[in-house]
C-alpha cells in the first residue's frame, strides 16, 4: 500500500476536464517535473498521453487529438487504461 501511496504522491493533477466521454487530465511528475496530458474515449476505448512541454502544456491539454495527430502516438488504436476501465464502471 505504501508504493501506491507514494506513486500517486509523485504525480499531481493540475487540470481536468471531460465531455461526452472524453476526459482530458494535465499531470506533473514531480521528481522529474515531466508534463503529461492523459486522454480516455469511453465510447472508442482509446486511451493515450502526450508528453508537454511547459510553455505548450495548458495548449495540449485544450488541444490533445490535434497534438496527437502530429506526433507519433497511434491514439486511434490504443486501447484504454485498465484503470480508466475499472474507475469508469464504479
């Protein structure tokens, strides 16, 4: 339990949005300081995250299938999360 515990410590959410199933979140990794933006489709299933950098991260986040789409992250076929799957059913 101590590991889970400190794994959620290490990341903090600084933003969250969702809509028709979409959910948007910003995380920072606090011992790399790392920007991440984290997508879930519960209607495709695809799950995907966008590395941000710090002055584009709020953009990502606004804007993460328009990032996605020019980067090398296959989002139309990823699939979603284990725990974006169990978090949605509870």
């Amino acid at each position: 339990m101590a590991a889970t515990n400190a794994t959620q410590a290490e990341f903090r959410e600084l933003a969250y949005r969702a809509n028709d199933g979409v959910e948007v979140v910003l995380f920072w990794h606090r011992p790399t300081n790392a920007l991440t933006v984290a997508v879930s489709d519960d209607r495709s299933g695809a799950y995907f995250e966008l590395a941000a950098e710090p002055d584009q991260a709020l953009d990502v986040f606004k804007h993460p299938y328009a990032y996605a789409a020019f980067s090398d992250v296959p989002y139309t076929e990823a699939l979603l999360a284990s725990w974006a799957k169990t978090a949605a059913l509870s």
